[in-house]
C-alpha cells in the first residue's frame, strides 16, 4: 500500500493531498491556520491524519499542530505539541 503525501501551499493557504493508493492531487482549505501569525514549520503525515506543525513568527519550533484527515479530506482541529 502507497502512503498519502501532503504538501502546505503558503500562497494559497491550503494542503495539497494526494491520498493512499491513489495519485489524483486534491487540496484542503486550512481557513483556521492564518499564515500572517503563525509560521508553518512542517507537514507530517500519520496514518489517516496530515498534521500541519506551527508556531509564532519568533518561536525556533512549532508549538500547535493543526489536525486533518486524508479520508473526508477536512478537519483543522488544532492542539498543542
């Protein structure tokens, strides 16, 4: 079985996502992650979920991670690292 990849687009402030097993890019909208106060220091992938890792501008290294899935294409629950 292939993994899903997720890349961030900081221009257009979404995710694109190709899924497991498939090769169609899709995106997801990541309207609560406002890339003027956050930075975006990765994306990582876990399964079904695609975890955007951030912080302040000034901070050296994510503190939130933004939580979205590759089975609905959706979510952006966010939590502390």
């Amino acid at each position: 079985m292939a993994d899903g990849y997720a890349v961030y687009d900081a221009s257009s402030n979404r995710l694109e996502v190709v899924r497991p097993n498939e090769t169609t890019t899709r995106y997801i909208r990541c309207n609560n992650l406002r890339p003027e106060q956050e930075r975006v220091f990765g994306v990582q992938v876990m399964g079904d979920e695609i975890w955007v890792l951030t912080g302040p501008h000034n901070n050296q290294r994510p503190n939130k991670k933004f939580i979205y899935l590759f089975s609905s294409l959706s979510g952006g629950a966010s939590r502390g690292l």
